[in-house]
C-alpha cells in the first residue's frame, strides 16, 4: 500500500497534534521511570528558561533525564525545591541548594524578614541582612535582605521586597521576592 504524500502529511500533522494535547506523562511515560508526577513538576521547576516549541521541549525534556540519570550515577547530586520551603525560597535559588542548604536560606530569609518591637509585628527595617554559609558544600553560601517596601494588597496585606543571593562555586545567583503578611501575623511569606 502507498500512500500520497498529502495523506501522509496529514496523518504526521495529526499525531502531532494529538502529542501536543497530552500531557508529558503520558507523552514519556515510560521514560520517567516510575518518578511520580509531582516530582518531575517539580524538577521541570528547576529547568532554566523554555525552549521555542514542542518539538524542542520533548527532546530537552528526554536529554535533561538522561543527563539527571547519568549525574545520579556519579554522584553528583540534582537538587529539588523541597515543598516545605516554598514559601520562603525562590525556585531559582532552591534549585541550586541541597535540602539542608535550603533550611539555611529559608532561616536566613526567616531572620531578615523578623519585625521589629517585642511582639514581631513592625515592619522590618530596610537594609536588614542575614547570611549564611553551607554545612554540606564549603563553596555555598547566601544572603537574604531586605530591600525595601512593597505596595500591598485591597485585602490589607503588608508587603515587603527581599533579595537573595547565594554563591555556588563562584557563581552568584540573585532572586527578588515580594513577600507579604496578613495584619497581626509575624511571618511574611512570598506572595504569588
């Protein structure tokens, strides 16, 4: 049987399509190996920037588990936003930061965000800092700071800017954040 070329083209556009419309799990299924849907949403959270279309994002997608695979087996380490920290830390700095780094910087960012008087309820001071440097890693280390004052919400949120930076092997990372806090509650946490 030979089919044309305008039916064969039509066919490829269909299963393009139909690819396209479902989701990466069931598009790679088996290629995840048994990782669950959560964390490899997670670990997409860590992947830098987008590629242009579909096409190149299955291939990445294929190729960044590949390459995750192989550091495994070396041991080198791939690192997580770990959930309980999400309030706190920024996806583009926890995904350079193992789990206990990433303690480190959401207490840093805990400490700096603290608010004056003795019931913790004023406002930060602009300029207050505090930095941290790594238990596992000798060349990772961080700073949380607050930058300055962010407008707040119709709902009477009380918002602040931090910056954070952290040092990985020489390379810095910075990542602003609004943070806010409802009116009487002493933590702030990132506003989305």
């Amino acid at each position: 049987m030979q089919m044309t070329l305008p039916l064969a083209g039509s066919l490829v556009a269909s299963l393009a399509l139909l690819a396209t419309s479902l989701p990466a799990q069931a598009q790679l299924g088996g290629l995840l190996r048994g990782r669950n849907a959560v964390q490899a949403a997670t670990v997409e959270g860590c992947a830098s920037g987008s590629s242009s279309n579909v096409g190149s994002r299955i291939v990445g997608n294929l190729l960044g588990g590949a390459a995750r695979d192989a550091a495994s087996r070396a041991g080198v380490s791939s690192f997580v936003p770990m959930a309980e920290f999400s309030d706190q830390l920024s996806t583009a700095i926890a995904c350079k930061l193992d789990p206990e780094e990433q303690q480190q910087a959401a207490d840093a960012t805990l400490e700096a965000t603290r608010g004056t008087g003795e019931d913790g309820l004023g406002a930060p001071v602009i300029g207050t800092s505090s930095s941290w440097q790594s238990n596992t890693r000798s060349d990772v280390s961080g700073t949380s700071t607050v930058v300055g004052a962010a407008d707040g919400s119709a709902d009477g949120l009380e918002c602040i800017t931090v910056s954070d930076v952290i040092i990985v092997s020489g390379e810095e990372t910075r990542a602003d954040k609004r943070m806010c806090r409802r009116p009487g509650s002493a933590r702030y946490s990132i506003a989305v």
